[in-house]
C-alpha cells in the first residue's frame, strides 16, 4: 500500500497513475460497501451492548459474546471466536479500529473485490482469535484490532511484492508505532494483534507472492486460507 491524501492505495492503482483523471475518478468514486456494512455491523453491535445496561460492561460481558478463558471446547459457544472481532470495551477502542478499517480497507476492497476482502477480513478475525487465546488463554478479548493487523500485514507484503519501500510510503512507521503500543500497553492482545498480522502476511504471501513463483490454479490462495482459518477456529476452541 502507498500512502496517499485520503487513506492507503494499492499498489496497482499507484501504478496506473499514467491517466490521472481515470486514476483519480476510480480512486473517489469507488463505493467501499463491505468497508461501510462491517462498520455499520461494530457501531450497532456496540450500541446494542450498552442498551443492554451497566454502561460499558454490559456491552462487553452481559451477552457473553466475548472470547475468555471458559469456552470448554464445546462447541457451544463456537461463534465468540466471531463475534469478539464485533465488539469493543469503549468508544475510543472503537473510534480506533473503525478509523483504521476505514484507511486501508477501501483499496483492498477495490482491489480484490468484495466478496474476497470480506472472506479475508473474516480470516483476519478468527486468526486474530486463534493469537489471543494461544497468548492468554484466560484473558478477555474483544476488538476489531485482530482484522486490522490482518490488513496491515497484507498492506506490507502487497506494498514489498510491487517495489516500493514501506518506509518511504509511510507504512513502515504506521507498523512501528502499533506494535511499540502493542507491546507497551497491558490493556491491549499481543496475541489477537501477531494472529491477525501473521494472518494477513500469509494472504499477501499467496496473493502476490506465490503467483510469481508458480503458475496456481484461480482460487488456490482462497482455499488455503480457508483451510487455514478453519484450522485456526478449531485450536481457539480447543485452547480454550
């Protein structure tokens, strides 16, 4: 990814910059619909938890919909490894998720199409689970923060695989700085940010690495990561 005036843009799109009105009408007048429905999703599961009472917490604890040590490997409560990527403990987490999904997900969601950004973000999120509850198994975990490192390890792989230096681009300091927070704050989930990063380097691996080395069959990065992230659902509940 590139840093741009507005967010991040692919690679790709950098490069078609020699028609800079085409360029320029493709970047602004792209709908992120799926960027938009997954933020409309977070903002209204989180207006939902507080009207539930007791303010913040009934948000976090009183629908159970979070990842904790107790899931018992039944199966039963399979969907927290979902649902906490839809959930968050305050209005500044939130504020800070939503505001990242909204910078990088539009040039992955133009770039790779809907239906694929979302089966990644998805990914992203139960890799994200699987880091949290491998780093602290009795730890509460919430938050969309495992997805946006998935984007943010895509964004580097995407940014090495077309030439251009995450560092000139701005990326490299955007990585740095989150994961000095990552480690610096105790509040935050080393494991849910490393599961979602690790994740995302994976999908950019085989998105636009893999096809320089070998000619693959169309969905083949598609099935993988669906065989990873099943994978990774199955060890959350079976940690947990």
């Amino acid at each position: 990814m590139v840093t741009a005036s507005i967010g991040f843009h692919c690679p790709e799109c950098v490069r078609s910059g020699g028609d800079r009105r085409k360029t320029d009408y493709q970047m602004f007048h792209f709908d992120p619909l799926m960027v938009k429905i997954l933020i409309v999703t977070n903002v209204i599961l989180f207006a939902v938890g507080i009207g539930m009472g007791d303010g913040i917490q009934g948000q976090i604890v009183a629908d159970g919909l979070i990842i904790r040590g107790g899931l018992h490997a039944n199966f039963g409560e399979w969907y927290r490894v979902i649902t906490s990527g839809f959930l968050h403990y305050g209005f500044v987490h939130l504020g800070f998720n939503m505001y990242a999904l909204w910078l990088l997900g539009p040039a992955f969601e133009r770039s790779l199409g809907r239906l694929r950004f979302a089966f990644f973000y998805f990914a992203a999120v139960i890799s994200g689970s699987f880091g949290a509850m491998l780093w602290t198994p009795d730890g509460l975990t919430v938050g969309a923060s495992g997805a946006i490192f998935g984007l943010l390890g895509l964004a580097t792989v995407a940014q090495r695989s077309s030439g251009y230096s995450i560092w000139r681009s701005g990326l490299g300091m955007v990585l740095l700085l989150n994961f000095v927070l990552t480690f610096a704050v105790s509040s935050i989930s080393v494991g849910g940010h490393l599961g979602g990063f690790v994740s995302g380097l994976m999908v950019g691996w085989l998105l636009f690495e893999l096809p320089k080395k070998l000619k693959i069959p169309r969905y083949l990065p598609e099935l993988i990561v669906l065989l990873l992230a099943t994978a990774a659902f199955v060890g959350t509940l079976a940690i947990a």
